[in-house]
C-alpha cells in the first residue's frame, strides 16, 4: 500500500503563522501535524509515501528528508490548485494499477488505528457526524454500511455524515480511470475537480466503497480548531523533555515543553504547547500554542497562538502572533 499525503494548501485561515510555514508543519503537542500522519502510517506498515507540495513545499520536502531519513517518499508539484481529484492525478508516475493507497490530508488529524482499517481489505472513506455538513463532502450510507452517493459541499445536505479526508482505495486502476474522465471532460465542482466526484464515478461503476465512522476527527484549518486539537492530543502525548529547564514553575499537566527551553517564574498550563529554546520568564500561561525560539516576560496569555522567533513583554490578552515579531508591550 502507498500513501498519498496533500499537502499544498496556503492555508489562508491560519494566518499570520502560515506566512513562513506550510499548515501540515504547525506544532501541535509537540511536533508537527504532518508527523502524527507519517507515524501512524508507518505504525500500519505502509512504507512509501507521496507528499503533494504547493505553497512553502521546500519546506515539506526539507522536514521530510530530514526528520525521516529513511523514508520512501516521492515528492510531486501542485502548481495550480484545481482540487483534491486533480492533486491525486499528479501521482500517476509513481502508482500502478495493482497498487493499493490510502489517501489522508495533511491538514487533519484523525484519531483512528489505520493498520486496524487497512486490515478490513475493503475501500474505505472515513466518516463522522458534524452539526454543519455543508461546508464537507457528504456522504449517504446504506444499512450495510456502504456509502450510496457522495456530493461535495451540498446547499441541502442529505445527511450529517461528512468526509475526514481519510480513503483507503483498493481499485485504483478504477479511481485513476474516474480522475481522468473528470480532467478530460472538465467537470468540476466549485470551480474544483473533486475527488468526491471521482470516488461517486467508481460507485456508479460498481465499486463498493465502505463507511468507517471515525470518533475524533480535526479539521485544523482555524485557529480556535487548532487550539482545541492541541488540547485533546496533550492529553495523549504530552510531556516535558529532560533537556528543558524549568525552575521556580509550577506546571499544570497537560503540556508539552520541548527541549533547551528556559522557564522561570511562571504558571505553564493547562494545554499548552511549547516548542524548542523558547524563554519564559514571569509569565502565566494556558491553552496556549508556542513556537520555536520564542521570548515572553511578564506575560498573561490563554487561548492563544504565537509562532516562532517571536518577543513579547509585559501583556494580559489574547493573541495570534505570526512568526519573527518583536512586541513589547511595557513602554
């Protein structure tokens, strides 16, 4: 099986902090969105992987190579951005027919075992109630759990099942056949090539396509989404790493401190990440997500967002700050 990982998106809704970074790289628990994906696919024994990069994709391909060294990874260029139908199209060079391939966006985090669903030897799409199917691909299911039809972002939905953005596809052959007639015939969606149309094409075909109902799943594409994420997987993954220095600070579990970080003084927690070399002094700070080599003193925050290379001082409030800003607040 080969996994397919897009990865292209500007990621316009979490701005400032993706002006220097790609999304799939934002922290969250202490490492990036993208690894919880690779890792847990590597966990169900898939082994080669094709990213789709776009916007900062020097940047996917550098994380990558060089936090996964050994990896098998193939890397294609998603220049225009014409829809999911079209970015899996681009993998055509590195898929046979034979191949199986598991599909899962670089800016979700779903919280399923995916040896446990590959081992199912079905094709599969993840799903989940929402309160707001409109804005996702829904999907209509049949008693036996086989999905009946698939419409992207519907005006009148006819179910509350929405797509996760997790497809195990066995028919490959099948699904390439269906991309290729939407590109050929330019049938889009939304101005879109849709791989809810694709995967609609394979069921008219006769391919059955099964439901998997997926309990915790997150679209981080938004700040508050991201925070609420962050929180859910601290209380999985959080630690803080022995290299960190942490003095006369009272810690409330869950959090994540990353290495070579200096804290003195302060209240860290609940839910807040912090990443490497970060500086904290005389501060008190909740559900919050730090990045890297990041400076506060005397600070107050909660339910906020403040990127790498970034300096505060003296503030009670809550921001989203981008990367390799100065504040300071005192004068």
């Amino acid at each position: 099986m080969k996994a397919i990982i897009p990865v292209a998106g500007a990621g316009t809704r979490l701005r400032p902090f993706t002006y220097s970074q790609p999304k799939a790289l934002i922290p969250i628990a202490g490492k990036p969105m993208l690894s919880y994906i690779i890792e847990e696919l590597q966990e169900a024994e898939v082994e080669e992987f094709i990213f789709i990069v776009g916007y900062l994709g020097d940047k996917i391909i550098d994380f990558v190579n060089t936090t996964y060294p050994h990896l098998k990874s193939h890397f294609v260029h998603q220049l225009q951005r014409e829809g999911l139908a079209q970015a899996v199209s681009l993998c055509k060079q590195y898929i046979s027919p034979s191949d199986e391939i598991v599909i899962v966006l670089g800016d979700s985090i779903i919280d399923v075992d995916f040896k446990e669903i590959i081992q199912l030897n079905k094709s599969i799409l993840g799903v989940k109630k929402v309160d707001d199917p409109s804005k996702f691909g829904v999907a209509e299911v049949n008693a036996n759990g086989t999905i009946k039809s698939l419409v992207e972002k519907p005006l009148i939905p006819k179910s509350n099942l929405a797509l996760v953005g997790l497809y195990i596809i066995k028919e490959t052959a099948v699904l390439m056949e269906c991309i290729n007639s939407l590109i050929e015939n330019n049938r889009k969606t939304n101005s879109e090539f849709q791989l809810t149309d694709a995967l609609m094409c394979m069921i008219q075909k006769g391919v059955e396509l099964h439901s998997y109902k997926v309990e915790n799943w997150f679209d981080v594409g938004q700040g508050d989404i991201l925070l609420q994420t962050n929180a859910q997987l601290l209380k999985k993954f959080g630690r803080v790493d022995p290299k960190a220095q942490v003095e006369n600070t009272i810690i409330v579990e869950p959090v994540s401190i990353a290495a070579n970080c200096k804290i003195t003084d302060s209240i860290i927690g609940p839910n807040v990440t912090i990443g490497e070399n970060a500086v904290i002094r005389n501060s008190i700070i909740r559900d919050t997500i730090i990045g890297n080599y990041t400076t506060l003193v005397e600070m107050t925050l909660n339910n906020s967002v403040i990127g790498s290379d970034a300096s505060m001082k003296g503030l009670s409030q809550r921001l989203n700050i981008g990367d390799n800003t100065e504040i300071d607040f005192s004068k």
